[in-house]
C-alpha cells in the first residue's frame, strides 16, 4: 500500500473523535467530534469525512480487556461489533490500535491547547491513537493498514 492519509477513531458510546495523518504518515492531528446519531448517520458522516481528506485507511482505537474476567461484553467486543458493521460501509482498509493511555495523554494534550473541562476531547484521543500508531509504522512495529503483513481488519 502506498503511503497516504490515515483517518484515526476514537469509537465512543455519545461521540466520536476523528484525526487525520499528514500525507507522508508522519504527523496526526485532530479533525473532528462527530455526535452519535444512528449507526447509518455516522458511518455516512465518517465515510463522506474520509474521502474529503483523502485517506487511504482507517486506525480505530480498541480498548484493553485485560480486567474482564472470561465471558464478560467489554468496551472492547462493542468496539468489535461496531467495526464489523463499519467495514461493511466503507472499502478502506481498517487497522485495530491498542487504545490504552489515551484517555491521560488527550487530557493533557487538551490542557496544552487551552481546551475548556467541559469540552469534548474525543477527537484529541483519535490524534493520540493515530499518532502511536503512526510511531509504530516508522519504528517497524506495525504496518500500514492493507499491507500484505498488516493486522487489517
């Protein structure tokens, strides 16, 4: 695949926060927070959003399980299932990114900007996932999204 925008998700239960990378794959920033509406709506509004900037794959944050005893629906298997029927929208190729930390560093990342405690910070956790995902294609730890070794979904 060749290099190109990248769109990061930050999935949420109320909002989702959208970033987008730099052409060269090398700087992420924020773009959006998309208030929930239905399933159709947003994946319309992600989708529309993506071929506006020109990407060529998608990073979705996906929270850790590693609390949850066995058998337990996690934030995780939601994420999942909301993928699943994402994928079924779009014909970008998805990567899962370990979303864990985000939470801290967008909340320091929205203190650094001057952002309001009320204010939504949902997309400044979608730069924070695409950019450690981004650090991790440079550094050989991962592989852009649709590579024939990547962990496309």
């Amino acid at each position: 695949m060749t290099p190109g925008r990248l769109l990061g998700i930050d999935h949420g239960l109320a909002r989702i926060g959208l970033a987008v990378s730099d052409a060269t794959g090398l700087v992420a920033r924020e773009l959006a927070v998309i208030k929930r509406a239905s399933k159709v709506e947003d994946f319309a509004k992600i989708n529309r959003i993506a071929a506006e900037q020109g990407v060529v794959g998608v990073v979705i944050g996906l929270p850790s399980n590693r609390d949850l005893p066995p058998g337990v629906y996690s934030q995780a298997d939601k994420v999942r299932h909301w993928v699943n029927q994402f994928a079924a929208t779009t014909d970008l190729p998805i990567v899962l990114w370990d979303e864990q930390m985000t939470s801290v560093d967008a909340q320091a990342l929205s203190r650094q900007k001057g952002r309001g405690v009320r204010e939504p910070i949902d997309d400044l956790a979608a730069r924070v996932i695409l950019q450690s995902y981004l650090d991790a294609v440079r550094d050989g730890m991962a592989s852009l999204p649709g590579s024939p070794d990547s962990a496309s979904f």
